[in-house]
C-alpha cells in the first residue's frame, strides 16, 4: 500500500505537476496558489495543488496561441502557392558581380 504526501515543497509540487519552481512561486506570491508557510519552507497540499491546476486554462489566453497548424498536403500546397521558390538564384558568381565593381 503507497501512502500519498499529504504536501509537497516547492520543487515536489513543480515535479508533481510539470511546472517550474518559480512559475509555482509567482502564482503562491501572487496568491493564486495557497501554501503553506512553515519558517522559510513552503508547502503546498496534495488537494490545493489538484485544485489550482483545474482553474487554468485549457488553451492559452491573451492573444497568443501557440498550437501549430498540422501540415496537410492541402496547406502545405496552398503555402507554396502564396509563397513560391524564387527561381533566379540569390547566389551570383564572380562574372555576374565583376562589371558592377568595375572589374572586367
């Protein structure tokens, strides 16, 4: 039979949950994440963490969203369309450069 922690520190609740000890700090200072104070420690119980992580979001807010697009054969066809393959070469050789320069 395992027992469960009833609390974790700050690094065993970044490890429980995938976020980082100072992500977690900023949401306890900011008082969006309860914990616990015992002198200099922090701890954080089980259920208010489990609690916490069901308030946020499911997709990102604030304008931003960082899911990508899955390439199809119909979109990757469409971005060449809109963006096709310069056909001269952006490289030039010495005998294309040298009457610019004066050199013949």
């Amino acid at each position: 039979m395992t027992i469960e922690k009833l609390a974790y520190t700050l690094e065993e609740a970044a490890e429980q949950s995938g976020f980082t000890v100072n992500n977690l700090r900023a949401q306890v200072n900011s008082g969006r994440l309860a914990a616990r104070q015992a002198g200099r420690e922090s701890a954080i119980r089980h259920a208010v963490l489990a609690a916490w992580l069901d308030t946020l979001p499911t997709k990102p807010v604030g304008g931003h969203d960082f899911g990508v697009e899955r390439a199809t054969e119909e979109s990757i066809a469409k971005r060449q369309v809109q963006d096709p393959v310069p056909t001269k070469s952006l490289v030039r050789t010495p005998e294309e450069v040298g009457p610019e320069l004066g050199l013949t």
